[in-house]
C-alpha cells in the first residue's frame, strides 16, 4: 500500500520559513518524480515545486522563487519544501505528489497558514 504522509505544516507570522516534509511508503521513491502542490480556500491545486528522480531537474512556480526550495533524500525515502519569508498568500493546503509516468499517488496534505 502506498502512502504518502506530508508533516511540517502550522501556524508561522509572515517572514518566518516553515519546512514540509514528505514521507514515502510502499514505493521505492527514487524511481518517482515528486511535486508540491499547494490549495488556498476557494482557489484550484496549484504546482509548486517540483523534483526528478535523480534530483538532477528542479522547478518552481514563479511565486515562490528564491524563498522555497525543494530537495530529496532517496535514501529515507522523503521529499522536503523548505519555505522561507513566508507571506499570507502563501497560505494553503500543501500536498506531495509522486508519479513515475505510469502511477501518481497523493499524499493528504498539511495546513500551512501565514498569519499575524
């Protein structure tokens, strides 16, 4: 059974960074390219970062540029989104997504909520 299992997620002032962390079972996640996506109230799922198997290719969404960045480490099998100078808009549901061409899995999201 797969499962991912985001954790990292809370309450932090604008300014302060937050690191997602993104834990993989049931798969050998070295083999899948791993995404963040993020959902505000009343918005659609938006692509936030994004990561090949190899950690040879990495993206980003123009909005987080420069403040979030995305790593892997395959040997625990985790995925990680650290965001720094956090602001209110970045406030959202955050969700890991793996696929390997052929599946893609979901993890069930962590809250993450920019507020003063």
């Amino acid at each position: 059974q797969v499962q991912l299992v985001e954790s990292g997620g809370g309450l932090v002032q604008p300014g302060g960074s937050l690191r997602l962390s993104c834990a993989a079972s049931g798969l050998i996640s070295s083999r899948y390219n791993m995404r963040w996506y993020r959902q505000a109230p009343g918005k659609g799922r938006e692509l936030v970062a994004a990561i090949t198997s190899g950690g040879n290719n990495i993206n980003y969404a123009d909005s987080v540029k420069g403040r979030f960045t995305i790593s892997r480490d395959n040997a625990k099998n985790r995925v990680y989104l650290q965001m720094n100078s956090l602001k209110p808009e970045d406030t959202a549901v955050y969700y890991c997504y793996a696929e390997d061409g052929r599946r893609f899995y979901w993890g069930q999201g962590t809250q993450v909520t920019v507020s003063s």
